[in-house]
C-alpha cells in the first residue's frame, strides 16, 4: 500500500485530516489507515465523540 504523507495533515499520534479537491473531507487513522467521512465542519472533538 502506498501512503501519500503530503496530503495528510497529521493532528497527533493517532489521527490525521486528508483533504482531496472535489472529496469529501476524511479524517484518517494514521494507525489503521481507515479513513472516516468528515460531517459538516465537525471537529475531531465532536467525530470522537460521536464514532
């Protein structure tokens, strides 16, 4: 599996935001690599709490 680092912005240790042009936004487990749609302009806070 090829990971492209440049295009996920690391937060902490654990999770990531990624970003495509003309995607939905995802925030990424940079320990799994499962990737989780981002809700409208919901925090990490607010999708950690909610998964």
């Amino acid at each position: 599996m090829m990971t492209r680092y440049n295009t996920i912005h690391k937060i902490n240790d654990t999770w990531g935001s990624y970003e495509e042009k003309g995607k939905t936004p995802q925030w990424v487990n940079l320990k799994t690599g499962e990737h989780y749609d981002q809700k409208n302009k919901e925090t990490l806070t607010d999708f950690l709490n909610h998964k």
